[in-house]
C-alpha cells in the first residue's frame, strides 16, 4: 500500500477526478478529506469511501481553506498530500462574451482556490516533506477555442506549479500538475448536453483523442496517485499530459 499512513486533501474530493482520486488514495492506504461545495454530495461521497471524511467549503474564501487544513490536522495530525482538483469552466464563449463575473470566478476557482489551499497547506506539508499536485488541462498548455479564461486559468495554475515547485524544493517540498485531456465526468457532459446533440458530441470529443476515446476519471486518478507517490520522488516542476496524445500533434 502505497500511501499506508499518509493523509491527503483532495480539492473537489466529493465527484469526478477527486473522487476518483479520494477513493484510490484510500484503496492505498491514505486518509483521506474530501473538500468541496455542496454538502449533501460531499457527505455521500465520503462515506462511500473507508476513513475519509468530508469537508464543507469553497476554495475561494480563505476561511474554508484554513479550516480545511486546521480540520485534517485536529482529526490526523499530519498531511502528506494536497490534491488541487476543484475547477469549473464555462464554454461556448469568446473574451467579448465572457463576462467579468465569469472570468473572475473561473480564476477564483481555478488559480486562486490552488493558491489559497496551497498557502494553508505549507506548514503541515513542510513537517512530513509532503507533496502537492494541481489539477491542470491540456489546454493549459495549448491554445483553446471557446474558453478563453478556462485555458488561461490552466496555464497559470501550470506555471504557479512550475513556481511553487522551485520555491519549496530545498524543503523538500513537491509540487506537480496534471495535464487531462477529457474526462468521463459531470463536467463533460454538461459540455455535451450545451453542444445538443450528446452522442454526436461524445463521438466528436473521442475523435479529438489519438486514442480514440476520452479517459475515466480513474486514469486521471492514478497519474496523480503517481506523482503523490514516492515512485515520484525525483519530480517535480513537471505538467505531466494525461490526455490521450492530443498535445503530441
Ligand atoms: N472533465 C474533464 O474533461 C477535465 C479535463 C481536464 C481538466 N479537468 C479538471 O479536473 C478538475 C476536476 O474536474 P471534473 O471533471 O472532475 O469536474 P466535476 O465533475 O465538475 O467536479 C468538480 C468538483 O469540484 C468541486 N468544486 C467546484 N467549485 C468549487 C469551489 N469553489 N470550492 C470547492 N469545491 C469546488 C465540485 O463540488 P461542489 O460543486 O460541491 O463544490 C466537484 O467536487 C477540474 O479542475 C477540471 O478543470 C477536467
């Protein structure tokens, strides 16, 4: 068991990615808290899943985030791994139509939710040598039609990793992203059901893939499993594609 008394935080825990991720975490070992919004999901999440627990809040108010850690750290005294999933996008839009409101709660969410839970996290990872790793997108790396903030956000939340990770190293401190390409999750289908026509859609988003298809939530997971990981132990800066070759081409 990889990660046998490690404790983790996993941002966004309670669907998708994070949940994904909280579960195999947990089948590894780890304790596990699961960090998001809507409570009455996050509370049904956690106790699918064997000593994990929830915790209530947003990740763009400071507050929630210090509680988050302060609750892991009364409950386990320690934690080794900070998962930053939380996320959200809005799509179908060009910069004139994306309004103010959105661009700000996309970079709310996306960057400065990473930001805070990360500046909270610090000290406790700094005492066990812990790790963090951001949720990115392929399109952090590559241009985006239709979402010009989401693939903004991304590219800032892939170099706030490149950063961070420079900025902790000598503490031995790691910081890695994800890259995915799409993802069988909510956040998918809302795009599907926005595009109309959801199986036409779903063939077109597995043509984009080289691979033909788009990935479960638990290939995302165990990329991130790998660099939380001690097999990662000599990475760290890095943003690593999961994303079905796209960003090969
Ligand atoms: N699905 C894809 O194709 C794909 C591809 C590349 C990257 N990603 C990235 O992967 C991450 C997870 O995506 P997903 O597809 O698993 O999304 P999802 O199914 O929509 O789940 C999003 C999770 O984030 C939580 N969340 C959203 N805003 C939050 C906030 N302000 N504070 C705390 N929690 C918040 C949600 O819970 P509440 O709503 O209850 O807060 C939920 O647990 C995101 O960062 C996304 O950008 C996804």
């Amino acid at each position: 068991m990889r990660f046998e008394n490690r404790v983790a935080l996993v941002t966004g825990g309670s669907r998708g990615i994070g949940l994904a991720t909280s579960r195999l975490l947990a089948r590894e070992g780890a304790r596990v808290g699961l960090f998001a919004r809507n409570v009455e999901t996050g509370r049904r999440a956690a106790e699918s899943i064997p000593g994990a627990i929830f915790l209530a809040g947003d990740v763009r108010r400071a507050e929630d985030c210090r509680r988050a850690v302060r609750q892991i750290l009364e409950r386990w005294g320690r934690l080794d791994i900070l998962v930053n999933c939380a996320g959200i996008i809005y799509r179908n839009r060009t910069v004139e139509e994306t309004s103010e409101e959105e661009w700000d709660a996309t970079f709310e969410t996306n960057v400065k939710g990473a930001f805070l839970m990360s500046k909270y996290a610090l000290p406790a990872l700094r005492a066990c040598r812990g790790n963090i790793v951001n949720v990115a997108s392929y399109v952090g790396l590559v241009g985006f039609a239709g979402a010009s903030a989401y693939a903004a956000s991304k590219a800032a939340l892939i170099n706030l990793t490149r950063s961070m990770a420079l900025d902790h190293a000598r503490e031995g401190i790691r910081v890695n992203a994800v890259c995915p390409g799409s993802v069988d999750t909510d956040m998918i289908h809302t795009a599907w059901e926005q595009f109309g026509d959801v199986e036409r859609a779903r063939r077109l988003w597995e043509e984009k893939h080289p691979l033909g298809r788009i990935a479960t939530p638990e290939e995302v997971a165990q990329a991130i499993l790998f660099l939380a990981s001690d097999e990662a132990s000599f990475i760290t800066g890095a943003a690593l594609p999961v994303d079905g070759g796209i960003t090969a081409a």
